[in-house]
C-alpha cells in the first residue's frame, strides 16, 4: 500500500518543490543547489526500492505480533480506534525518533536523513534503507494492543506524509501552532548542528511529546540553524550514504581490545568511542563553519544529470507499480539497475572519471538487454519502435557523455570517502 500512496503522492511532493524553489528564487532566498537535491531525492528513490524487499519487516512482523500477541481485537472501522492509534502511533515515532540520536545503531540508520547540508522539501524524500531492521520494535505497543494492521499501515503514511511540509525554509513561525504540532520552525531546529539546538524537536505531527519530555527548544532568531551533521558525508552516492555510519561503527568495533568496548560502540551515544580507538584513529573535529560540500560542475554536465536521474526517477515510478506482479528474478534485476543508475550519476556529480566508463557501461548494458529480451525487466513486451527509442535514448545519451565529461577522463576526480 505504501509504495502506491507514495507513487501517487509524488506528483505533489515535485510540485510543491518546484513551488518552493520559484518561492525562493523570488524572495532571493532559494535554498536549492541541483546536486543535493538529486542526492536527497534519490536516497528516498533507494528507500522505496529496497523498502519492495523488506515488507516482512515493515508490515509482516507487525501483523505476526498482532495476530499471536494482541490482547484485543479493535475494530478498524471505529474512528476512536483511527484517533487513538494516531496519538500511540505519534507517540512512538517520538521515541523512535529520540533513540535514533542518541544509540549508535540507530543512528547509523537514521543519519541519512540529516545529512544534506540545504534544508528544503527535498530533504523530506531524503530517507533511510535501514530503518526497517529494528524500527519495527518501536511499534510493539500497538500490536500488544491489537490495533489491527491496515490501520497500523495507514498511520505510518499519515505521519510520513506529514512531515514533507514542515521540511522547508520559506515558511517562518506560526504562532499558537508551533507549541502543539511539529511545524517548519520546530523541525528546522531539529535538523540543526548547533550546539543549543543538537538533539532536540523529535516528534512527528505533535510536538507536545517534546515539550513533555524535555527535549524541545524554540527557534532562535539570534541563532540562525546549521544544517547537516557533525561528521559529514561530503559524497553524492546514495548507497555510501546509508553504509557510511555503519562502517565506522564496525571498524571502532573491530579495533577495540576491550571486548565490552566492541558492544558499547553499537549502543552508546553518537560520538562515543573507545579510547584506545579514539587515541589511535582520532575524529576529524567538528567545525560549524565549514564549507559545503559543492563540486564544480559545467551546465552541460547539470544538464546530463538531471537528465538522466529524471529517467530513472520515472522508471522507478513504474517498477513500483509493476514489480507486485513481476518474477522475483526481474524484480531484483530491475532493482539493481535503478540502484545502480543512481550511483552512478552520484559519481558524475562528484567529477569522479571512473563513472564516465561505468555510465557508458550501463547504457550498453540497457541497449542490449533491450535487444536480446526485447522486454522491459520481463514486465513490459517492447515493439520494435520502442526497442528502437531505448537504443536510440542510449546512444545519444552516450554521445552526450563523452563530449560533456571527456576532459574529466584525463583528470583526477573530486576526492570523496567512497
């Protein structure tokens, strides 16, 4: 159901971004730079996708729990039940939320979300591929409770789909407003690394709970928010930016002695490291001030890669309609190629020349799939005429590659941590 409603959703999300950016652009206050917007956008491309394979973790443990361990069975046509469920649901994601700023392994997950260095709607599509391996336990209390699983799933869209408004800069303070719901100027500081405002304003419609448990704070005029996080990933590809905490976390592990410290790296704080760890491979220090991450690119090479990332953004668009009938075979073959595509024009936006031989590479390998399956992924028969527009779309998009990105060939690319 998920994937529907977003599919169906997307029009607007793009409309309201497109609506911000001339918003922007008119008060000379836009707050857009193409290649981090890509980046966020892909990131919630990737989440989808992999969210196709994880439905066991997203909604199947969920309806296991309520089915063997619900003390009642509520009644999903009675608007009390929709009422209740949305306040425990709120609830919850609070706690979710809170957890995943201040244990590792949660972090880890739910870095990705903070680190763009723009705050605009984009950064609302901006999600995690991890989250579902243990945001699920956060959820228990309603399936103990027995409310039933198309309601569960409703209330994760419903406050999913929330938060994409309050994820932008052109909107100020909204009076009475700002001290019940999460609006714009509580969850700007939310997405801040400045020291009063770092770990604060976790919830999701309401930010009573905030204000119940002692982690909210006002936006300060004074104190003009900072985005991103602490230790930034200064990279455009999508599947380095969701294995980037992780990884960090595993070699703190693996270079601890202590084996004590080789757990406590996974379920302390975010910054905790061992000490023999820390003494040895010390942290980049922190700096507020630092430059963003902003690779030079020509308009020619802007133009490629949106260009493309909009192909792929469109063919992601069908295979989430298409792949609840695809064979698991295509499914994943189509999968890998979407992913794919999406790293690579990470790495052409980061001028990194090894992707200019791996996007050629994809071209040919989607031209000649096309030619010998005379398919679309198994889901789509082709005529000769649309064979004929994949093949043509290829080789102009090759042509295109090798005169925008040729000088790059010969250069070292922008360093990145990949």
């Amino acid at each position: 159901m998920q994937e529907k409603v977003i599919t169906l959703a997307t029009p607007v999300f793009f409309l309201l971004i497109f609506i911000e950016l001339i918003v922007g652009l008119l008060r000379q206050r836009n707050t857009y730079r193409l290649n981090d917007a890509i980046n966020s956008i892909s990131l919630g491309v990737l989440s989808q996708v992999s969210g196709v394979f994880m439905q066991v973790l997203r909604v199947g443990i969920y309806a296991w729990l309520v089915s063997h361990i619900g003390l009642f069975k509520l009644p999903a046509d009675s608007i009390w039940v929709w009422l209740s469920g949305l306040l425990l649901y709120d609830l919850c994601y609070y706690w979710l939320h809170r957890y995943g700023h201040e244990v590792n392994v949660l972090w880890a997950a739910h870095v990705v979300h903070h680190q763009s260095e723009d705050y605009n709607l984009s950064t609302a599509l901006r999600q995690t591929s991890s989250g579902y391996l243990l945001g699920w336990i956060f959820y228990v209390p309603l399936a103990i409770l027995g409310y039933p699983v198309e309601v569960f799933a409703a209330l994760a869209l419903i406050d999913l789909l929330y938060q994409f408004w309050v994820h932008t800069q052109q909107i100020g303070k909204l009076g009475w407003l700002d001290r019940v719901l999460v609006t714009p100027s509580n969850h700007r500081v939310h997405h801040g690394v400045n020291d009063i405002y770092l770990d604060k304003n976790y919830g999701g419609i309401l930010i009573l709970w905030d204000r119940l448990f002692g982690t909210f704070i006002e936006e300060r005029e004074q104190e003009p928010v900072v985005y991103g996080t602490r230790s930034p990933l200064r990279s455009w590809n999508p599947i380095w930016a969701n294995f980037d905490v992780y990884k960090g976390l595993w070699l703190d592990a693996w270079r601890a002695q202590n084996l004590a410290d080789k757990l406590r790296v996974w379920l302390t704080a975010p910054g905790w490291r061992p000490a023999d760890v820390a003494a040895k491979w010390p942290s980049a220090p922190f700096d507020i001030a630092r430059p963003l991450y902003h690779p030079q690119l020509s308009r020619a090479a802007q133009v490629y890669c949106l260009l493309q990332f909009t192909i792929l953004l469109l063919a992601t668009t069908h295979f989430l309609a298409a792949q609840v009938a695809m064979p698991w075979p295509q499914e994943l073959a189509y999968a890998i190629w979407l992913v794919a595509g999406l790293w690579i024009v990470g790495g052409l936006m980061e001028m990194r020349p090894r992707y200019i031989a791996l996007e050629a590479l994809r071209l040919a390998a989607t031209s000649v799939g096309v030619v010998i399956g005379k398919v679309w992924f198994g889901a789509v028969s082709l005529s000769p005429l649309a064979q004929g527009a994949v093949i043509g779309l290829s080789l102009v998009s090759m042509i295109a590659l090798w005169l925008i990105f040729k000088r790059l060939s010969t250069m070292h690319g922008h360093l990145s941590h990949q």
